[in-house]
C-alpha cells in the first residue's frame, strides 16, 4: 500500500461502526424511560464490537507479522500497541472521574456506582482504573468508562497474538477457530457443556440458562460476564487473524455503462458494502427479528453475521484498494480516525443523558426526546473530535507513535 494512502472501504466501515455505538448507548439511556421503552434506532449496534475485532485480528496479522523477525521485537510490540491504545484509556478514565466528582459534590445521582465512594476513593480508583487493572468493587471492569471493556480483552488479544497466535501456522490457527466456534456456539444456543462433557461447573449451568440467544456481554466482573468477554473476543479475533494468514481478497474489476457514463465497479463494490453493513448493525432487535418464541433467529443472524458476511467485507475492503481522493473518501478517513476517540470519551457523558431520561424525559414529547438525542449525539463528535485533536495525537507523536491508519491500527 502506498504511503498516505488508505483502504477506502475499510475506513467507511470504520466510521459506521464507531458513529453506530454512541447512537446504540443513547438509545439505552432511554430505555428505563417512564411509561414506555424507547426501541434502539440500531438494534444490533453491539455488533459494531465484532467488526472491530475481527479487523484488529487481521490487521495485527496484515501489519505485525512479516516483522518480528526484521525489526521488532516484544518490547517494540507492546509499546506501539500501548501508545496507539492507552492514551484513551486515560482520558475516558479522567473524565469518568470527573463526572463522578461533579455528582459527589453537586449531590446529583447521575450515577450509582460511586455513591459510597469518598473524593480520596475516587481519585484513587481511577488511578488503578487507568492501569488497566479491573476495579472488581463496583462489578464493572471500569466503572469510570464502563465502555473500555472491550479493551481488557482487546489487551489481552494483543498479548496472547505476541506469546502465542503469531508462532501458528495457518493449520493449527484454523483448529482454534473451530474451537472458538464451539464455544461460541455453545454460549449463544444455550448448550449445557456439563451434560456435554460429564462435568459440573455451576458457571456453565448460569450460562446454559441465559435464554436471549445473543453474544451480548462482556463489561462486567461477573464470572458469566468474563466467560462472555473471551468467547466474544476469540471467534472474530482468530477468525480476522486467519484470513491475513491466508492473504485472500475479494477484488471487483468489472465495469458497467449506462447511457454514456462509465460506472466503476469498485465503485458499486464501496455502496454495496457500506449499505450492507448498516443493514446489518441497525436490523431491529434481538425480540422483533425473532420474536419472544423464536430468539434462535437472533443467534443464527448474529452467526452469519461474525463468520460470513463481516469477513466478506473485509475481504472486499482490501480487495478494492486504496484511495485518498474525493470528498467521500476524505469523510471515511476523518470518521474512521475519530472511531477510537469517540468509543473513549462518549460513555461517561451518558450518565448525565441517563440521568435526565430517567429524571424528565417522561414528561416529554417524543419530539423533543428525539431532539435531545440528536443534540446530544452530534455533541459527543463535536467533543470527541477535541479529544482526537488535543489529546491523542499529541499524545501519540510525544510517545513516539504513529498515527492509526485502516492499513495498521483499528479502534479495537
């Protein structure tokens, strides 16, 4: 790929999922609202965390691979991965902190999750929260910014592809693939691996009883929630570090005219994906798609979605090339670069829109619920992109890093 020049396709991706998941946590901050639920405009946004692993799973392959033994090594892995990553992680804790000292001050309840903490216990707990390291007290992996859950196990992703996935070859590598698949399964359709494997595990008995037939999970301490987060993390992970071994693409070369016009057939590839994906992330919900007696649709979705039609679009991402002309493509690569800024820092600023859910949206019009959360929604870019601006990117080019491109680096 040449330098300063992007997988325009993959970017567009990118910004979907990254806008997607602060519209699907808007949404959920209404659905406590008196008098009735506020169905998600995006009803399988939590997908959006799929998509992402599965890219951060081939590019890590795409980008890492043919490196360790050139020039790098474990040291210079983990510090590139610590400077694309960790300055987000401390400043969604930062203002996590701040929300929670606004309300321990203000007397506010916008959240519960701090309310026997003292300042002192705040500001220590952050500092621990900024390590990385799970506060097990408030039963989140990060109350402060309870959405950098995913990062625990995206960690974890980059130490295990370091120690041990980059040494597989592409036979053994597909066996874990398949073993993820299992457990994937298992978890979604509620299969009782005690009675499976002639064993007794009160952990696999809470999860075989889980009956929503969905992935949904992963951010709490909880032992099911921990069990969810990895089986959540290995099949698009493995899945996405597979196919960079095999090095497919999907590659449209064809051509159409209409009339006197020249249709590129990259160019229908582009449409064709972005429309396909959205499709996908903002199909309604788990009860509608299924219905209260058939979720199992929900999990057959959800099934596709992960091991076919996800991979099909990275495959075609890669396979139409680079660009970085037009209009369009510039809008892909800013979004696609804000997608990490925007997951980082919109979280803690739904407590104040949960609070005023819960609070005042039952006297309101549905109209001026809806405007509340447009507003609300384009503050969270306006914000987010100040944080991109003036925090991580001076951050990166101070550690020494590089800024994240589609052919590097993803949000996960």
């Amino acid at each position: 790929m040449q330098k300063g020049r992007r997988l325009v396709v993959l970017d567009a991706l990118r910004a979907i999922a990254g806008l997607t998941v602060p519209l699907f946590h808007i949404c959920e901050a209404f659905y406590g609202r008196p008098g009735e639920r506020i169905e998600s405009y995006c009803g399988h946004g939590y997908l959006a965390v799929e998509f992402f692993l599965i890219l951060m799973g081939y590019m890590l392959g795409f980008a890492y691979d043919g490196r360790w033994q050139k020039d790098m090594g474990l040291g210079g892995f983990f510090k590139r991965r610590l400077v694309r990553l960790h300055p987000l992680v401390v400043s969604g804790v930062a203002l996590g902190l701040l929300v929670a000292l606004v309300q321990t001050f203000v007397g506010i309840p916008w959240i519960g999750w701090f309310k026997n903490w003292t300042p002192m216990e705040l500001c220590g707990y952050s500092l621990w929260a900024a390590t990385m390291v799970p506060v097990f007290t408030q039963g989140l992996l990060n109350p402060f910014n309870a959405c950098s859950w995913t990062l625990y196990y995206e960690y974890a992703a980059n130490i295990l592809y370091a120690l041990i996935f980059r040494h597989l070859n592409k036979k053994v590598l597909g066996a874990c693939v398949g073993v993820a698949l299992f457990f994937w399964l298992s978890y979604v359709f509620h299969w009782n691996l005690n009675s499976l494997f002639g064993v007794k595990f009160e952990l696999l008995d809470r999860i075989a009883g889980i009956k929503n037939c969905s992935i949904v999970g992963g951010w709490s301490t909880k032992s099911d929630h921990v069990y969810c987060g990895f089986v959540r993390l290995a099949l698009p992970f493995l899945w996405g570090l597979l196919l960079s071994r095999f090095g497919w693409r999907i590659k449209p070369s064809l051509s159409l005219r209409k009339g006197h016009r020249k249709i590129e057939f990259p160019q229908v590839a582009f449409w064709g994906a972005v429309a396909i994906f959205v499709a996908i992330l903002y199909t309604p919900t788990s009860y509608r798609l299924g219905g209260p007696g058939h979720l199992w649709v929900n999990g057959v979705f959800e099934l596709l979605a992960i091991t076919v039609v996800f991979p099909l679009l990275l495959l075609l991402g890669v396979g139409v090339g680079t660009s970085n002309e037009g209009k369009v493509a510039k809008t892909c690569v800013f979004f696609a670069e804000l997608s990490y800024p925007l997951y980082m820092s919109h979280y803690p600023l739904m407590a104040i829109l949960g609070w005023w859910a819960r609070t005042y949206s039952g006297d309101c019009s549905m109209t001026v619920v809806v405007s509340v959360q447009i507003v609300v929604y384009l503050a969270l870019i306006g914000f987010a992109s100040l944080v991109m601006r003036f925090w991580d990117r001076p951050m990166q080019r101070l550690l020494g890093g590089v800024k994240a491109s589609s052919g590097e680096a993803t949000q996960a």
